[in-house]
C-alpha cells in the first residue's frame, strides 16, 4: 500500500502570510493526488485534483503543486476562513486510496 | 445539485451488526464509483471500501477486509455498507463519497459508536 506523510502536523500562521503544507509519498503516484479542507464540524472538500487541478468555487490563494512523490498544497495571503484541517490524498491506480494524517491550521 | 445522504448508524454493542445507507441525488448515480471513507473521533481520515458503477470491482481496507460488504443499488439511488463482526476501533463518523478525480462530493457522515 502506498503510504502518504503529511507535514506539518500543526501549522500557526498570521493573516496574509503564505502558508506551505507537504505530502510525501511512498512511491511515484504520477500526480494522482488531491487536497481537502476540513473545517470543524464539516464533511471534508476537494480544494485540489491531480496535484495541481483547482476544483470549481475553491479561491485562487489556494494552489497545489508536484510530482512524483513530492506535492504541496500553498495557501497565499491566509485568510481566517481557512482556519482548518488539510488532508492530502493519493489516487493512484487502483485502491486502496490512502490519505495522509492531516495539518491542523491555526492563526497566530 | 449533488446530495448523498448517510443514514443508519448507531449505538451498537461489539461483535454485532450494523448495514449503512447513503441516498444520492442530484447526479446519474450509475455512473460513478463510490465510497465508504470513516474518521474516528478527533482523528484523520481513513477509506474504506469502493465499489464501482456496475458494482464489477469492489474493494475494502484490510482494516474492515472479511466484516464488512460494499454494495449498491443503482435503481434506488443508494450505497450500503454492511458491517458484521463491530469493534471499539470501527467507531467513527462513516462518510459515503462519489469518486472522480478525488472525492469530489462527500455526505454529511452517519456516526457508528461500537461500544458495551
């Protein structure tokens, strides 16, 4: 199974500060990878596709970028709304999907 | 507009059953694969089973591989998740998620406590 290590765990930024969070991956997952945010109390969404792919609605400040098994998820000129839980994702081939152990989002 | 709509979870006593549904709507439901992904309380997120559109390929982590069974109704517009065999570690918020590209659409999560 292809295993996905996320940094890192807890992450406190001030507002508009840009903010990296990492997802290291097992093995060559060739960009079949995806980005979600969590906020307290709600079901996960999509924010990132295929490593670098935004999906629909999600705010440009948000960009994912990578390969191989290196990817990234960026957050420029943070918001307070995007105080939250990111999740990383693998898609790669055929299941079992696994996800990484998320990055907690805090304001300073 | 998109709806999946988890139903059925529970208090339930280990070693019992329990069988999950998640209502869809909003989409042609036959033509997408869907999942069972869980997140226990306060922890990540953690897939479970997929199964796909004409339920020809089925999947489960090995964590639930043997207890619990993936399935569709595709004239109902509804998933299920059969779960036998219930431990403390299977408690958690169970989401169901239609796949593309990722998890595109997730419900709103049914919450199993498996507990004496």
């Amino acid at each position: 199974d292809i295993q996905m290590t996320q940094s890192p765990a807890s992450l406190s930024a001030s507002l508009g500060e840009t903010v990296t969070i990492e997802c290291l991956a097992s093995e060559d997952i060739y960009s079949n990878l995806a980005w979600y945010q969590q906020k307290p109390g709600k079901s996960p969404q999509l924010l990132i596709y295929y490593a670098n792919s935004l999906n629909d609605g999600v705010p440009s400040r948000f960009s994912g970028s990578g390969s191989g098994t290196q990817y990234s998820l960026k957050i420029n000129s943070l918001q307070s709304e995007d105080v939250s839980i990111y999740f990383c994702q693998q898609n790669y081939d055929s299941p079992p999907w696994t996800f990484g152990g998320g990055t907690k989002l805090e304001l300073k | 507009e998109v709806q999946l709509v988890e139903s059925g979870g529970g208090l339930v006593q280990p070693g019992r059953s329990l069988k999950l549904s998640c209502l869809a709507s909003g989409f042609t439901f036959s033509n997408y694969g869907m999942n069972w992904i869980r997140q226990a309380p306060g922890k990540g997120l953690e897939w479970v089973a997929s199964i796909s559109s004409s339920s020809s390929y089925i999947y489960y982590a090995d964590t639930v591989k043997g207890r619990f069974t993936i399935s569709r109704d595709n004239a109902k517009n509804t998933l299920y998740l059969q779960m036998t065999s219930l431990r403390s570690e299977d408690t958690a918020l169970y989401y169901c998620a239609r796949q593309s590209l990722g998890f595109a659409y997730w419900g709103q999560g049914t919450l199993v406590t498996v507990s004496s």
